[in-house]
C-alpha cells in the first residue's frame, strides 16, 4: 500500500466503526460458493490479494467441444458429427447412449462413422463406462488406415476407472486392472498417436454424485494423480504422462464461483506440476462441461440462460476446452438445440472476442481471492486423500459419498426453501401444460445425477398431471405475501387449479369450501387454526398452514397426491 491508499483505508475502516459499532471484520459474507465456506471480505485494501497468473500471455483461446447426437444408428451419427463440425467445433464429443450403440458393432463401425470426416481438423472425445481398450484398438486401426498413419489424429478416449467403480461400474480391482492396462496401451503408442489422450479425470461425474466444488477439484486432482502414477508404472516420462491426461470439471449457473471454480482448478493443476516439475506447457488439458445437475425438464429453454452462464465463466476462467450441453440434455438432444448451444460459444469468440484475452479475470481482487481460496480448500481435501491412501481407495470405501451427501441434503433444502431460486420451477413457472419427457440413463445414472435439486419437483409434476387437482387458500391478511407466492408458484408449476381469497368470516370460509370442494386447502394462522377444531367439513382436503417451509410444502403436495391415488 502506498501512503495515499493507506489513508484512505484507515478512513474508511473508521467510518464503519463510527456507523455501525463494529470493524470491517464483521461485514465478512459467505460468497456464492456457499457449500465449502469460502468467507470474502467487503472491501480489499491495495495488495491485499496476491495476482496470480493461471493462463499463459501465449494462451490462443479455448476450443468447442461439441456433442453429437444421441442416435445409436451410424449413418444418423456420422451426420450429426458433420453438422457439429460445420458449425464450428473443434471437437465432437460422443455421448454415452451413441457410444453403447457403437460398441455393439465390430471395431465400433468407425469407417462408416467418420465417412467425409477431415481427421486432422476436429478432435473426438469419449466418456468413461465403457470398454475403454477395446474402443482404443478400433481407433489403432483407423490411424492405421490413414496417410500419416495416425500422427494428426487427436483423441481423448475420456478412461477413468475410478469413475467407473464410483458409479458402480467396476470393482476396485478391476479399476486397477483397467488402468494398468491402459497405461501401457498409452506407452506403447506415444510415438504412433501423440494426440491420444486415454485418461480423463472425470469431475463432471463426480458433480453428479453431489461433491461440493471444492471436494469436486480435490477428487479430480487426485484421480489424476492416481492416472499419472498407472503411466508412469507403465514407462512414461513426468512430461510424457502429463500432457496425455485431461482434467474435467462442471460449471454451473453462478457466474463467478464457475469463473473461480476453472481458475481455481487452473491453480492446482500448476500446484501439482510444481511438486512433480513438470513444465507449464506440458499441463493436463483443462475440460470444462457445463453442469446438467442445474438443468431442469420443467421449462427448459431456461437451460439455454443457464449454459450461457456457465459458459461465460468458463470461458474467462481459462478453459482449454468447453462444452456447452444442449437445454433439452437430459430427455435427448435435438439438431436445433445443439445449435443453439454452440452458438452460445460462437458468440463469445466471434462477437464478443472473449478467446482474444488470456486471463481476463487477473487482478480483480475479489475473483483473485475467490479462485485462491477455492483452490486451496480444494488442495487441503486433496492432501486429506492422498494421505488416506489416493483416489482409488476413497472411492473403494463409499467415502466420496459420504463427502456428498451433507451437500445434497442442503442443496435440496435451499431449493426446496427458494432460498436458491430456479427460474420456471419454484420462481415464476408457467401453468403446467404437458407432461414431461423421461430423463436418459446412461452409465447406470439418469443425465443430471440422482441428486438433481429439480427432479422431485418434477417427479411431483408427473404424478400430478391431469389429475384435475383443486387449491384453495384463504386467509384472514393481505400478508404473507412470500408464503401465498411461494404456494402460488409451486400449485401452478405441478398443474393445481388454484384460487386464493382473503376472508373474515367464519361462515363465508365454509361456504367457499363446500364450493371448491379442493384436494389441498392452505390456511392463515386464524382459519388453521379454526379448521383444527371439531366438526369442520373441509371435504376430506389435505390441511396446511400458509406458512410452512420449502421441505414440507414437497411433503404436503405429496400427500394430497398420494391420497389422490389410493
């Protein structure tokens, strides 16, 4: 701090004594990154924070990695691929249910596949739950069959046994024998493919699973180290065996705990090459996903502001690749919606000219301080593995699960609360009008994970779908206005005809509800209190306060449901 900067400061920090009774400490807040506790301070003084450059000033922008069509059909697929490369991806990422119907052909029918395909122009990136060396041999017999005898091909098969045994896929020593044999298929084609990546340190599945972001970082790091140590076993040089690894992580919605979260993963990774010394430039490949555990099947062209968010953040965090997933993700995409999703990339980079800069975010205080201290709470989770003996052996045990689940439990309780707002399910929905698509299961977990905060609701939605449900809600006050909009919103998005009416007499109140005859009748304080005594006829409606929390509003619409149907 200079002399200038330092008097201002100690004015400042005066006046806050003066105005409020307390010292600056006592205006910390909770930042957005609100599962791991990360505390920031109101105001940063000159040389608070320490910048820190996480992107090389040689960084030449991000590349699209762009999915292709769900379609199990080869020639369907071979078209989409085109349509994704004719729009502008780098990469094309094949997705699981297109990957299971091409394991069922011989050699993955990957001629027919790549039919018109310029192979030294686009990448193709592949996801863990599968086969992984037999895929790997297929692509050997492609890089055969070209002119420079695979020397230009460019592949990231996405391997990751530790996934693979998180999600119930494979045994600890079946992990272990996967990624011994994969590692040594690595070794042996370093020269022949230089731009195969077996390994991927899969963070978007360990998102799915509920980890925080930090503990997300911690077990992806950790992954691959656990990746590195299988191909150094298998021969590879520090150098040889880094740049072939690919780290992916998920970014959500919230724009600047995504841009930290990728800078914050940026800053582990250069922690990790330091301890190691390996070189910056041969760092794994940072892949950023947007996250489907934010996506919705209510409303969802909602997920079209929700990916473009993330993106964005991505995209400023310094992401050596991004993929942007379609809105309608979780029940199958559509050639319209993967357009739109890589028009969202397009945009950034030719309209906006976000892949000009590198590092963007360098030297703002506040998202310095938040990628610093998100990076090293995720550097203390990974220690805590390591010295519990690595990825392999906490994913063996159930202790990722264990992390997970108090993060689930309050991420569905703020949901449930609308203390975390979702725009068109428990914020401003549309009346319900048809029923929803089923979500895809692939790798044996539905897209978006079995801890999306949106799916009970949804599942709510199903179960209530042109069943003809009646709410009424009366009450003796114009207040409460959060708690009737609350109800209001929630009635509207699972499909209740709802009336709301504010009443003082106890004989117009029954009245109305011999008329309505609702399946769920919402009460003020006094009207509850009278439909406690004896005698009411309420017409067998489920009872419940106005004011009543997030978590047991769920409970009462599922109980009106449920009595429905039996």
């Amino acid at each position: 701090m200079n002399e200038t900067q330092d008097t201002y400061w100690s004015n400042w920090l005066e006046m806050v004594n003066k105005t409020l009774g307390t010292d600056a400490d006592g205006l910390d807040h909770i930042t957005q990154i609100s599962e791991d506790g990360l505390s920031l301070p109101p105001l940063y003084p000159h040389g608070a924070v320490t910048p820190r450059a996480v992107v090389s000033p040689l960084f030449q922008g991000w590349q699209m990695a762009q999915h292709a069509a769900d379609s199990t059909e080869t020639t369907a697929l071979n078209r989409s691929i085109l349509d994704e490369l004719e729009g502008g991806a780098s990469m094309v990422m094949i997705p699981r249910m297109a990957q299971m119907g091409l394991a069922a052909h011989p050699g993955y029918d990957l001629p027919r596949l790549l039919d018109g395909v310029i192979m030294s122009a686009c990448g193709f990136g592949f996801y863990h739950g599968q086969d992984s060396m037999a895929l790997a041999g297929a692509w050997a017999d492609v890089a055969a069959g070209m002119d420079d005898k695979g020397a230009s091909l460019h592949l990231h098969l996405g391997a990751d046994p530790i996934s693979d045994l998180l999600v119930g896929m494979a045994t600890e020593a079946k992990a272990e024998t996967d990624g011994a044999a994969l590692a040594n298929w690595q070794k042996e084609q370093l020269s022949a493919l230089p731009g195969c990546c077996v390994f991927a340190a899969s963070g978007d599945t360990m998102h799915r699973l509920g980890l925080t972001e930090a503990q997300e970082l911690a077990f992806g790091l950790s992954t691959l180290l656990w990746q590195w140590r299988c191909l150094d076993a298998a021969g590879c040089s520090p150098d040889q065996a880094s740049a072939r690894l690919v780290m992916r992580i998920a970014v959500s919605a919230e724009l600047y705990p995504a841009l930290a979260k990728t800078r914050a993963a940026r800053y582990v990774l250069l922690r990790l090459a330091s301890a190691m010394d390996i070189p910056t430039d041969h760092l794994p490949v940072l892949h950023a996903l947007t996250s489907d555990r934010m996506m919705t099947r209510i409303e969802p062209m909602n997920n079209i502001l929700r990916h473009t968010t993330a993106s964005l953040g991505a995209a400023l965090g310094g992401s050596d690749l991004i993929t942007t997933l379609p809105y309608d993700w979780l029940t199958g995409s559509t050639g319209m919606s993967r357009r739109l999703a890589r028009n969202i990339q397009l945009i950034m980079r030719h309209e906006a000219r976000l892949d000009q800069v590198a590092d963007p975010a360098y030297g703002a205080d506040t998202l310095e301080a938040m990628s610093q201290e998100l990076a090293a709470k995720a550097w203390q989770h990974f220690q805590d593995i390591e010295a519990s003996g690595g990825a392999l052996a906490a994913a063996a045990s159930g202790q990722v699960m264990a992390w997970a689940k108090p993060a689930v439990i309050k991420r569905q309780q703020q949901m449930d609360n609308r203390d975390a707002p979702m725009l068109g399910v428990n914020h401003h929905p549309q009346a319900a009008a048809d029923q929803l698509a089923p979500v895809m299961v692939e790798a044996g977990m539905p897209r978006g994970g079995d801890c999306r905060v949106a799916a009970p609701w949804e599942d709510l939605r199903q179960s209530a779908y042109d069943r003809g449900l009646r709410c009424l809600v009366l009450d003796d006050e114009e207040g409460n206005s959060k708690a009737r909009a609350a109800w209001r919103d929630e009635a509207r998005m699972l499909g209740f005809e709802l009336a709301e009416m504010q009443l003082i007499d106890a004989d117009e109140l029954a009245g109305h509800i011999n008329s309505a005859k609702p399946h769920l009748l919402i009460l003020g304080a006094t009207w509850h209190h009278w439909a406690g005594q004896k005698d009411q006829n309420t017409h067998g409606a489920v009872i419940a306060a106005l004011e009543t929390t997030g978590d047991k509003r769920r409970a009462v619409f599922e109980q009106v449901i449920k009595g429905l149907g039996s």
